[in-house]
C-alpha cells in the first residue's frame, strides 16, 4: 500500500488514526464551538455565582449552537462539563459551589459537533484576591501546555511532548499529576493514543500529519499524587496543595500543528504557539 493511503498506524493501546482532510473540517467545528463555550462562559466566572449555574450556561450555549455536551452521561458523569477548584486536580462535578474571592477555577469542556469532539479547558481566576503562589501555578500550568503543544511536529514523540512539559513545570518546582493524561478524540471522546504529561526525548509514539490528540497538563503546588472522592469522580491532591490544569485539542499536520481550539476572541494567549 502506497504511504499516502495509510489511514492508522498500530500502537500499543491499538491503531492511531491519521485523518484527511474532511475530518480537519470536522474537528475545526467542534474544537471552534468547544472554545466559543470558554470564551462566553468568561464573564460569568466571579464570585457568586454556583458552578452548578456555570454547568447549565455551557450546557444551553451549547445546544443553541447546535452541539451536544459530550460529558453528560459519559460512564455516568452528571453534569455537561467539568468545574474544578483550588486542589481539585480535574472532573470536579458542577454542583452548588458558589466561587469565592481567591479560588482559581478550571473550566472542561467538550462538545460534539456532527459526531466530532472539540475538547478544552481554561484556568480562571476569581475576582482580584487571587493569591501570588496561585497566579503562578496557574501560569506555569498554561505555558507547560504551550510548551507540549510547541513540541508536536512529524517525526517528534509523545516523548518529546511529554518531556517539554515535564521539565519546564518541575523547573518551576511544581510537579506533574500522573494518573490523568491527554488523549486521542475525533468521532470518539477518549482513545488511542494516550498523551503523558511528562516522558523522555525520543520516546513513544512517533508523531505522523492526521493524529488528532488532546494535550491537557494538571500541574500541582505540591506533590504529584491525587485520590478520587467518594463521589466517584472528583480527583484531588493528596496534599491538598492548589491544582491547575489547561488543554487544547489539536492535530499534527505537516508545518507542525494546528490548534482546533483556539479561542476565537483571544481570551486564552494561545494565537500564537504553533510548531517549530
Ligand atoms: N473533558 C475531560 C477530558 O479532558 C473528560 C471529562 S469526562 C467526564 O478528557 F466524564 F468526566 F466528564
Ligand atoms: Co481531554
Ligand atoms: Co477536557
């Protein structure tokens, strides 16, 4: 079979898609809807306000436009998006949570959008109080995914990517959360391959133009280490130290990479990361 018409390539977790160009179109779509819910959803995001009520803002914005929340329902997850604070690692369950003066907040969303999955999330901080130590997590946290997303070019691995983000985010004397990682998504929220947040040059997967993954970091104050709540699904720090996470969905393409969930006003510093 001649390269070109190659459409997966195996990997330990199973084949990895190499996508054409239809399925950028698709993506494109879902990944824009997925950052226009971050982007409306901003103003919201201030003391006050329930996250429970910031679930149902995304979940409406959705709809109207046409997509589906893909987390409503997923393995039984309650809510169409996850909410998670202060040492909430990630998949905290919206509920009636009111933010407070100083908490930092990750937003997840990910929409469906003609079958396809546009996933992303966002750190906010929350009115004017938000402590110095938890602006730099937070910061730290974004430029460790600029960093990842920086590294994924045609011939770079996941170990590159993994190891960007890993030595910037410990450079900073932060540590990595191991037990979650980025995934593969497309027509399918979560699969192969998985993307770890740390790793070592030149190892794994080998990156090819059409692989569509996530990169989503979880940066602690603390130590690496979460456990899951009773509630099945909340993940925490051990140590109760302050978690921060943030994630686009992208491709790898032949330049480099292209972002599919970029926010359309800006609101993310993201515009400008693109591949080497
Ligand atoms: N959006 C999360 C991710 O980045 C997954 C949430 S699954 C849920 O992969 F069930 F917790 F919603
Ligand atoms: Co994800
Ligand atoms: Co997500």
């Amino acid at each position: 079979m001649m390269d070109t018409n190659i459409v997966s390539v195996p990997s330990s977790e199973g084949p990895v898609i190499l996508h054409d160009a239809a399925d950028f179109v698709g993506m494109r779509r879902a990944g824009r809807l997925a950052a226009e819910v971050l982007d409306y959803i901003t103003p919201f995001v201030q003391p006050g306000v329930t996250t429970g009520e910031l679930d149902r803002l995304c979940d409406v914005f959705t709809r109207e436009r046409g997509g589906i929340s893909a987390p409503l329902g997923y393995k039984g997850f309650p809510k169409a998006t996850c909410i998670s604070l202060n040492h909430v690692v990630c998949h905290g369950i919206p509920g009636d949570r009111r933010l407070e003066e100083g908490d930092i907040a990750n937003v997840d969303v990910t929409v469906i959008v003609d079958g396809w999955h546009g996933d992303t999330s966002r750190m906010f901080l929350v009115g004017t109080k938000v402590s110095l130590k938890a602006r730099r997590l937070v910061e730290v946290t974004r430029e460790s995914l600029r960093r990842g997303i920086a590294a994924v070019r045609p011939g770079a691995t996941l170990g590159d990517v993994g190891h960007a983000i890993q030595s910037y985010a410990e450079g900073a004397g932060f540590s990595v959360v191991r037990d979650f990682c980025g995934h593969g998504l497309g027509t399918t929220f979560h699969t192969a391959p998985s993307v770890m947040h740390y790793g070592q040059p030149g190892r794994g997967l080998v990156l090819r133009p059409g692989m569509f993954f996530t990169i989503e970091p979880m940066i602690n104050a603390g130590r690496h280490d979460v456990k899951i709540l009773d509630d099945g699904w909340t993940a925490v720090t051990r140590d109760k130290s302050l978690s921060a996470q943030a994630e686009h969905s992208l491709a790898v393409t032949e330049e480099g990479c292209e972002i599919f969930t970029l926010s359309p006003q800006g609101l993310d510093s993201f515009s400008e990361v693109r591949g080497p």
